[in-house]
C-alpha cells in the first residue's frame, strides 16, 4: 500500500482522527525523522533512538532530551 504525497505517513490512519490531527502527526514524525544538531559536537549528526532518547553518529555520545525532536 503505497501513501500518497497529501497524507505521507499519515495515511496508515485513513479516514480515522480528523483532518488537523492528521496534519500535526505528519509536520511531527517528519520533523522527528530528520537529522538533529548534536549539543556536544554541534553537528548534524543526532538522530533519535527511542522517545526521549539521542545519539549522535559523529561522537558516539548517547544523551536525552525532547520526545519528538531536540530544541
């Protein structure tokens, strides 16, 4: 089942939720799924392991910080 460019990952929900929470789930997970500025070396290289939890590819360092993505 392929997902269309309107509903990206979103799409495994169907008519389900409403339209707005689909939306904020898509702008959320594409954002969670993106490379993150690491806060010990400040590169791009952090990317989220599990909720809450970061490592970077270019130090190794393993550390916390937001759920969905780091500020």
């Amino acid at each position: 089942m392929s997902k269309t460019k309107k509903v990206a990952s979103a799409g495994r929900f169907g008519a389900r939720y409403g339209k707005r929470i689909r939306e904020s789930v898509i702008e959320i997970e594409k954002k969670q799924r993106q490379k993150q500025k690491c806060p010990h070396c400040t590169k791009l290289t952090a990317k989220r392991v599990a909720k809450g939890l970061w490592a970077c590819k270019n130090c190794g360092k393993r550390f916390t910080g937001g759920a969905y993505y780091l500020e």
